[in-house]
C-alpha cells in the first residue's frame, strides 16, 4: 500500500534545499541569527572563526535555498531571512508527525486489544 501527499510531492524540491542548506550547524546559526533581523555580512561572519569567503559561501547555499535575500547598498552586503521554506519544511514535519502518532496509537490499541482475554462468548463457541 502506497500512501502519496500531494504537498509534500509538490514541495519536494524545495524541502530537499532547506533541509540540505539547514544540515550544517554554521549555517542553522546564521538562520538563528537572521530570525532576530537583518544583518550584514560582516555581522554575521563575526561569531565564527572561519574566513569571509568561508561565511559568503554558506550564505550562498541559504540563498540558493531561498532561506535568504541579499541586497547591496554601496559595498555592504545586508541579509534577510525568508521564512517561507521554514514554514513549508515546518508544514512537511507536522504532517508526518501526525501520521505516525495516528499510526502509533492504533499499533498501540490494536496490541491492547489483543492482550485481553478471550470472552465467555468466544470459549464456549
């Protein structure tokens, strides 16, 4: 039996770049970081102890991702958060956590159910 969710196929793609672009610490620090407001590149780059090109490569993978937007004014680089795929990754755990507790339960009842013994009705049949 195959189960298929139309939305989780639809934002397949997308869920695959923000769980890709949200599996290294750096990067989920700078998505932290980015959910209190803008920062610039420098300001980002400044808790970590590796280089700015090492910094503008992840903010990169975030772009790609859509987690992120960039705007220049002049030569400094500012950055957003884009919660939008947050959201659609967020929508995607939820779904699956309901379906596996609903899951869970049944598995649950159905053991439960089966631990009891038998009735009058069905030893003396």
């Amino acid at each position: 039996m195959y189960i298929v969710n139309h939305m989780v196929n639809y934002i397949s793609g997308q869920l695959d770049l923000t769980f890709s672009a949200l599996g290294d610490p750096t990067r989920r620090a700078i998505v932290q970081r980015l959910a209190s407001g803008r920062a610039t590149v420098k300001e980002l780059a400044s808790p970590f102890h590796i280089s700015l090109p090492a910094i503008s490569k992840h903010l990169k993978v975030l772009e790609q991702a859509g987690l992120l937007t960039r705007t220049k004014e002049g030569r400094t680089h500012h950055c957003e958060l884009n919660p939008i795929p947050l959201k659609e990754a967020n929508e995607w755990i939820v779904w699956h956590q309901q379906f596996w507790e609903q899951r869970l339960d049944a598995l649950e009842k159905y053991l439960h159910s089966s631990d009891q013994p038998p009735s009058s009705k069905e030893t003396s049949s």
